[in-house]
C-alpha cells in the first residue's frame, strides 16, 4: 500500500448549494488556500456548513467530499427543496379532515414559503403538508 501525502489546497468547486451563500463557503475555506489539506480542519469546514443550514431551519448537508487532482476540493451539497404546499383543515376535537372556512388560495397568499424554495422545518402549523425533495441537477 502507497501512502500518499494530501495535496495542497488550490481552489473548490462546490455543486448544490443553490441556498447557501458563496460567500458563507469562500469564508470557511480562505485559511486554507496554498496549504496542505488537513483533514480534521476540512471536517469542521463541514461541520459548519451543516450547521448553517440548521441554525435557519433548512435540509440541507455536505453529501459528499472528494479531493481532485490539482489540490482542489471539490463538495457535493444535497439541498431539499418545496415541491408542492397542500392546506389542509382538521377537526379540533377529532383532529380528522374537515372543510375550513377560509379559502386555501388565501392561506398560500400569505405563506412565505414558496414552491421550488429552500426546504425548511418551520412551516406554519396550519400548513400540515409540504412535500420536499433533495434537488438534482442532471
């Protein structure tokens, strides 16, 4: 077996992040540039991506790492994204569907979450059905 040393760290190409400010990922990387990739620092760098996305209530992770010839990092950033909003009433007291009195169109006026957006855990509770899925680019 060939033990080969890390190669020096030359630029990044980062895939998904359609959410995540490019800015947030130069910042996490700027230390690093022209030094030897150091493992243990590359897995804070994406400790803290993850936890960007967490703090504001997003699905979204680092899915994958992979070190490219040429020193350069390249991360693969899987972000969940609304599909489809579906309003739906329930009964206060059996907590089964029931018709509401006010117009889903209006409640989806007023919602700030909107189709194809960033995914996130704090929908309304009256927004009972928010269907999202990771994005992928062909």
């Amino acid at each position: 077996m060939i033990v080969e040393p890390n190669q020096e760290f030359q630029g990044l190409v980062c895939e998904g992040a359609n959410v995540l400010p490019a800015k947030f990922i130069e910042d996490s990387f700027r230390d690093g540039y022209g030094k030897v990739v150091n493992i243990r620092r590359l897995d804070e760098v994406i400790d803290s991506i993850n936890g960007w996305y967490m703090e504001r209530g997003l699905f979204g992770l680092v899915s994958g790492v992979e070190i490219l010839s040429g020193g350069i990092i390249r991360l693969q950033v899987s972000e969940a994204e609304v599909n489809n909003i579906s309003i739906r009433f329930l009964d206060r007291k059996t907590g089964e569907p029931t018709v509401g009195k006010t117009k889903p169109e209006t409640i989806l006026r007023q919602l700030t979450t909107k189709k194809g957006q960033g995914c996130s855990c704090g929908a309304p509770l009256w927004c009972l059905s928010m269907e999202c899925f990771p994005t992928k680019k062909p």
